[in-house]
C-alpha cells in the first residue's frame, strides 16, 4: 500500500513539474509580436488603398 502511495505522489510531482515548465513570452517579445501584427495590418491596408486608386484611375 505505502508503494502504490508512494508512485502517486511521484506521478503528481512529475506532471507539476512538466505543467510549471511552460515557456511564457516575455514582455519583450509579447511586444515585438504586437509590433509585428500592427505593421501587418498597415502594409494590407497601403495595398489595400493602392488598389482601389488603381482601380478609380481605370
């Protein structure tokens, strides 16, 4: 009985541990990605804006 207790106490520990590992971004790079997406958008909307101007002078 103390063996079986003793795995389950082990197995809880290991996948705490694996769960506590997790790698999480950092401000930094939650930043960076921000930035990233913004830029994104913008040239999407230029080509956005080129198009429709091209189309109008058409």
């Amino acid at each position: 009985m103390k063996k079986l207790t003793y795995i389950f106490v082990l197995l809880f520990a290991t996948s705490i541990i694996f769960i506590g590992c997790r790698k999480e971004k950092s401000t930094e790079e939650k930043i960076e990605d921000g930035i990233e997406e913004v830029v994104d958008d913008v040239k999407d909307a230029t080509e956005d804006v080129a198009n429709e101007v091209e189309d109008a002078v058409d």
